[in-house]
C-alpha cells in the first residue's frame, strides 16, 4: 500500500478532531477523500503528510512511519496545499526551479521543461506567478508537487475556486496524473469525486462514515426505490402488500416503491405474473450523490 492510516486520532485540547480513523490507498489509485467543512479532511492530510503529528495511531507511505522529523517518507510524497502558497513575485520557471533544487533534482532543468510541458504552462512559463489566473496557479502547484517526482500525491481543495473552464481543464489534468500515481484528493464537492475518483472515504466530525467505489456509493444510502408502471389499473393497497415494499407513493403514469433493504424489481415482476399485470415500466430509482453525501454526513 502507498497510503496507510491505522487507528489515527488528532485532538486539539480536549476536542478530538480526527476519531480513531484507518484506511489505505493502493498504487496507481484516485481517491477522494470527502467531508463537509470541519469534518477533518485538511487535518488528516497534514497528518498523512507529516506536516502535523498525530495524537496517537499510525501512518506510513511506502512502507515507512510518516512523522514531522522524518524525511524519507516526505521525499515520496508531493503536497498541494488548499491555500496553494506560492512566491508570487517570482516567475513560473524560475519558481519550479527554485523548488527542484530544494529537492535536489538532478537535471533541473530538463525536469522543470518537463513539468511545464506536463501541466500545460509553456505560455505562462516565463509570467509572474502573481499575474496568473486562479487555475494557472493552481497548475503551478501541482507542477511543485510533482516536480521530485513523488510515488503519492496529496491534494487539498484542488479545483476550489475555479471557474467552469478552469475546473474541467484541472479535473482532467488530475486524471491524467493519477494513472502514473497514488493519488488522494480532498473536496466537498460530490460531482467532483464523480468526476475524478476511482473510490471515495466520506468523514463526518472526524469519522469514516463510508469508503467504496465511487460508482457504489448509492448503496450506502439505505433506502431503495422502483419506479414502475403498469398497462392495466392497479391499487396503491396492492403493491403495499408486495413482498419488501415499506412505502408507496404515486408519480405521474406510474408509482415509487421503496423498500428498506432489497432490490424490489424480482418482487414486482413476480406481482405482475400473478396479477396478470402487464409491466411498461420498471427500473430502479438511483439517489444523486449528493443526496447520499448529505445523508451520510447530517
């Protein structure tokens, strides 16, 4: 495993930030690491990258204890900040220059033209960061990021702020990175884990409340729900008595089954069999992830 946090808690006083909370990310994996404002995100990934000390737990990169005086397992690691700091008086190049020696890079300055290259920054290359656009910068942080070359990459709010332009040119920046390494973002934005993430670890007041796929995060939201329509007339009374329904509802040209725990399409089918009911709809009604996120989070 790239990432390992093991039974991690941060307290600040007598106020536990972080909860106890474990967790890995494989190589060559995207993962978003969501929660609303003040659920711990920034916090874990201060931690994770040794910028700030646990209370008590454990993390290692690569193999290695992460921890605020060791050096090695930082060497690995490339961290975008939510506030992005940059020197804003100094220019592009001479910036990621600047950084590479920082980290001894060897060949400087092939792997400065490199990143340049890589983040599409040949334009602004020799702009002072000062006058760049938000998302220039923020392509600016993550060439710093990736300039040593890191195995992981940690990337706090990457797309906030941005405009619509900007935000789609990042997001598929962020992929095309994320296919080289192991790659772990934070936001509380769904459609931003949607767009981006092979897998999502949802915290709330500092605990994990879900770690899936992306594209299985619906089954988190308990409730399940079919919509389904009939050719022939039938009663609200007789679907309440198939077998797992809790709740009907009508809905234009048809009605909304729910149930607590199963997939209702066999039951419903096997309804219309012995009902001799003809089916014209039947599919199963999926939550928008930002439903699931603030069922998960209230």
């Amino acid at each position: 495993m790239s990432i390992e946090v093991k039974n991690v808690f941060k307290y600040y006083g007598d106020q536990a930030a972080v909860k106890g909370i474990s967790f890995s990310v494989k190589s060559g994996e995207i993962v978003g690491f969501l929660g609303p404002n003040g659920a711990g995100k920034s916090t874990t990934m201060k931690m994770i990258t040794g910028y700030i000390p646990p209370s008590s737990g454990e993390i290692n990169i690569s193999g290695m204890p992460v921890g605020t005086d060791q050096l090695n397992p930082k060497k690995k690691i490339g961290y975008l900040p939510e506030n992005n700091p940059l020197y804003l008086d100094m220019y592009v190049r001479e910036y990621l220059d600047f950084v590479a020696r920082i980290y001894k890079v060897s060949n400087r300055n092939d792997r400065v033209k490199e990143m340049i290259h890589s983040v599409g920054l040949e334009l602004e290359q020799n702009k002072q960061i000062g006058a760049l656009s938000k998302g220039y910068r923020q392509r600016v942080g993550l060439a710093q990021a990736m300039i040593h070359d890191p195995e992981v990459l940690i990337l706090d709010e990457p797309t906030s702020g941005l405009d619509p332009n900007q935000l789609i040119e990042i997001r598929e920046l962020i992929k095309r990175i994320g296919k080289e390494k192991t790659l772990m973002l934070s936001t509380h934005i769904m459609q931003e884990a949607e767009a981006i993430c092979d897998r999502v670890v949802i915290l709330s007041k500092g605990e994990i409340v879900a770690d899936t796929p992306t594209n299985r995060l619906n089954e988190k939201s308990g409730l399940k729900s079919v919509f389904v329509e009939f050719q022939g007339p039938v009663t609200k009374s007789q679907l309440s008595k198939i077998k797992y329904v809790t709740k009907v509802a009508a809905r234009a040209e048809g009605w909304l089954l729910y149930s607590e725990t199963e997939d209702l399409r066999p039951h419903v089918s096997m309804f219309s069999q012995e009902n001799n009911l003809v089916i014209l709809t039947l599919q199963l009604e999926q939550k928008s992830l930002s439903s699931v996120f603030k069922d998960l989070t209230k």
